[in-house]
C-alpha cells in the first residue's frame, strides 16, 4: 500500500471521530435533555482528545513525508498534493497543542453552551461569565501555545479564516466603516420613506416552517443528505458530505425570521453538499475558511433572497399561503419592506447595511478581551456602550445584548469578522457568476437557480479545502478580496430603495 493511501486510511478514521462528535454537539442543541451536559461534555471532551492524538503521532508526520515524495510532480492543484498541504498544515498546528488542553476546551464549551442557553432564558449575563471566564482563559493558552508575531487574536482567528491576521482585518474594516458610515447617515434622514408593518402581523408557524421548506428545496438542498430542525441560534452542521443538516428558528409575529433563518443556513448547506464526492472522510471535505463558508449564505441569504427577481418568482406562492396578511400587498411594497434598513438590536435580524456594524462590535470587543485591555465584569457596559457608538441603540437587557450570540459559549473567539469577510466575498463572487451568464435575471425571475448553483459548485463549493480562501476568491473571482464591490452593491441598491 502507498505511503498516500496509508495516510488517508489514517485520515478517514480520524475523519469518523470528528463527525460523531459533531453528531453529539448537534443533538446537545436539538434534541438533549438539559439533565445530559455533563456527561456530554465529557463525551465530546473524549472525542475531542482522540481526534488530536490521532492526528498528532509521528506516524503522521512519516507519512506526510512519504505521500509528499510519492506525488512530486503532480500539479499543485491537484487533490493528492492539496491534501498533503493542508494535512501538514493542521499536523503541525495540532502538535503545537497538548491533547490536555484541547479536552479541556471541548469539556468547557460544551458545558458553556448549556450555561449559556440557561443565562439567556434568563436575561443574566453573571450567570454566564465564570463559564465564558473559563472558555476565555483556556483559549489565551491556545493561542500561546500556537504562537504568533503580532497579537495572540491572530492564532485564535487563524482557526477560521487561514492565513489572515487582525491587523489586516483592521485595514478591511476601516474601509467598510468609510463606506458604511456616510450610506447610514443618509438613510437615516428617511428611514420613514420604507414601512414593515406589514411583516409585522401573526404568521402561522407551521406555515412559515412550510413555505421555508419549499424555498429551500427550490434552490437545491438535497433533503435527502439533510434536514431542517429548530434551535435556539441557527447553525448548520455537516457530518459527511451526505449529511448536512441546518435550524432555523421562528417567530410568528415578524416573518423574515424563519425565512432568511432557512435560507441562509441553506447557502451553507449547499457548500457542504457541493464538496466533490472525491475528498469525502478527508480534511479536504469541508469550506476552505468560514469567510468563504459566510459567503454563501449571504449570497443565497441577501443577494438572492431579498432581490427582486426572487421575489417575482416567490411572492405569489407566500401571498397563497398568508391571504389574509399579503393578499392586498403589492410585490414592490414587500420588497421594500424586507429590505427596510434600521439599526436594530439583533445581529441575525438587522438588515444589510449595519450588519457589519454589528461585526465590527464583536471583532474589537474580543480583540480587546484576548489582550488584555478589557475585563469581562465590564462587557456588558463596553458591549452597550459600542451599540450606543455604532448603531444609537441600547440593549434593554442582557439577552438583547452581550448574550445574544452563542458563539462565545462555544469557543468560537475570532470567528465573528468572518461573516463581514463573507458579504465582501459574496458581492465578488456574485458579480462574476452574472456576467458569465446573460439569461442571469431572467432565470431567477423564472424560479430558475440551477445555473447560479452550477456556477458556485464548479469555482467554490467542489473544491473543498483544496485552496486558501484568498487565493479561491481570486481563482474564482478574477480579484484579490476587496470591499469595493459589496460597497458599491450596497449603495446601489439603497439609494434606489430610499431614493438618495
């Protein structure tokens, strides 16, 4: 047997392990009994240490060595080669960290996400923070152990976005702020000029549930390798290329919640469920970076689902199904309507122009917590006082505010400017697959997304891991990542909307 093929035999097991954990974690958020945290974070804290001695022995290393030497020559886009890239990539950060340290992490988020959903319930952020405390320490070891020139954040957001630094980042988002800030100011001069009320009435549950179902199977997800279930936050979670599962949540009194709940998650499926068949229980079977990942779900989210032509098509099944609310509605009106911008307290709800506002919050927020200048007895109050700065609204309490995201309960610190890198990848990315096809419109108008989709599985989804996120942007866009296209998106379709 070849040293490659012995590799990816080693791979393939560790690959198992990984996706039972990820089996346990979505159940803890679906299905587990609340009495079942601790024995599941010692299950996930088991799996998680397995995961990483596996990955971690020399045998891996000699491996790696002999399958690089075996595929000498081949191209360097080619699987075996990628796969070896990646692989060391991960080997040699695994081994930087003890196998302690990663039960540990996977032990304390778990309990953490179970504390977190309690101090939700109950607006109380200080039965929460010795939890985050702990999440929050054991993530500084992380990053020291790691390593890193600049900031220990860099290591922590590594994790997610491969081979970007915060200092980058904060060039990125001194440019989106520019862009932003004057685009606010001036619809914040006639937010009366757009009305929701009408997306503001009782929705059946159920019939949102439905109609969410219906758009999703439209625009491709394969219920077939997934489903859709209810959480607290909605995510998406993937334990094979053919089991890629997403949540939503509702709330029958504001329609767009389940909606663009579904939708979003769904363009995150649909990644998972594009990965070439070929990468399958490899490191190779997942998004390149959650930049990317992020990238879709605000394609299929905004650039899709709150555009016009989607709309032409969708709109007189929804006024169907909800007569009574949409019947007298003009299509123009509910278009208008979910495209309403208003600073707004939740993240997952606010609409696309302060979205990034919300990020922008959460990146220095945990920048200042992973260095040191920010305590977390004093989040709440630095959280407020940001929400104050960047959108002039206060959180009238913890569940509105500095609870709102589970992520911290789940570790996930320098995830957060991930979904700004995804609405400047998505503009990008969009853009391209229009002009590669001039019956674009048409065909969205028509119900008709195959094409928008085969475009995104041939130059994003099949691929994988294969490719660092910035150079499968520009492999895919033409471009290097940029914010010029989604600022010119932005304040295209929103001087329009308000008539700047």
């Amino acid at each position: 047997m070849s040293r490659l093929q012995q590799l990816k035999n080693r791979l393939a097991v560790i690959a198992d392990v990984n996706g039972a954990a990820s089996l346990l974690g979505w159940d803890q958020q679906i299905y587990m009994p609340a009495g079942g945290a601790a024995a599941r974070a010692e299950q996930l804290a088991t799996l998680g240490r397995l995961s990483h001695e596996m990955l971690t022995v020399s045998e891996i290393g000699e491996l790696l060595e002999g399958a690089a030497a075996e595929v000498a020559g081949q191209p360097d886009a080619a699987d075996a080669v990628c796969l070896i890239r990646v692989v060391r990539r991960d080997y040699d950060r695994a081994r930087k960290v003890p196998p302690d340290l990663v039960a540990e992490i996977a032990r304390a988020t778990s309990l953490g996400m179970e504390i977190w959903v309690q101090a939700w319930k109950a607006s109380n952020y200080s039965q929460f923070r010795p939890a985050f405390q702990r999440i929050l320490d054991l993530h500084k070891d992380l990053a020291r152990c790691l390593g890193f020139d600049e900031s220990p954040y860099d290591p922590l957001l590594d994790q997610y976005e491969p081979g970007i630094k915060k200092s980058e980042l904060v060039k990125i988002f001194a440019d989106v702020k520019a862009g932003l800030v004057p685009l606010v100011q001036a619809i914040s001069e006639r937010l009366d000029r757009v009305d929701d009320a009408i997306l503001r009435q009782k929705y059946a549950e159920q019939a949102q549930w439905d109609f969410g179902l219906e758009v999703a199977r439209h625009v491709g997800y394969d219920f077939n390798r997934g489903r859709q279930d209810k959480s607290v936050h909605p995510f998406t979670t993937s334990f094979s290329i053919n089991d890629v599962r997403i949540t939503t949540r509702t709330d029958e009194q504001f329609l767009p919640t389940a909606l663009f709940g579904t939708l979003h998650e769904c363009g995150h499926a649909l990644y998972e469920q594009g990965i070439s068949q070929s990468l399958e229980r490899t490191p190779l079977a997942s998004g390149a970076s959650l930049g990317i990942h992020e990238s879709q779900s605000r394609l299929w989210e905004n650039l899709v689902g709150r555009s016009r032509g989607f709309w032409k098509f969708f709109y007189p099944r929804l006024q169907q199904i909800f007569p009574a609310n949409l019947a007298a509605v003009a299509q123009e009106q509910f278009y208008r309507a979910i495209n309403r911008v208003e600073p707004s307290l939740i993240r997952v709800e606010a609409d696309e122009v302060t979205y990034n506002l919300h990020i922008l919050l959460r990146f220095e927020l945990e920048g200042d917590l992973i260095e040191g200048r920010l305590d977390l007895a004093d989040l709440p109050q630095a959280w407020n006082a940001k929400m104050t700065e960047y959108l002039g609204v206060v959180p009238t309490d913890d569940a509105l505010g500095v609870l709102q995201d589970v992520h911290w309960s789940n570790g996930l610190i320098g995830y957060f400017p991930t979904y700004s890198l995804g609405n400047l990848i998505s503009v990008q990315l969009f853009e391209k697959a229009q002009s590669a096809n001039p019956s674009f419109d048409s065909q969205v108008e028509a119900g008709d997304f195959l094409s928008l989709l085969a475009w995104l599985r041939e130059n994003i989804h099949r691929h994988g891991r294969k490719f660092l996120p910035s150079d499968l942007v520009k492999r895919a866009s033409g471009d290097p990542l940029q914010a010029g296209p989604y600022l010119g998106y932005l304040r295209n379709k929103y001087a329009e909307i308000y008539q700047l």
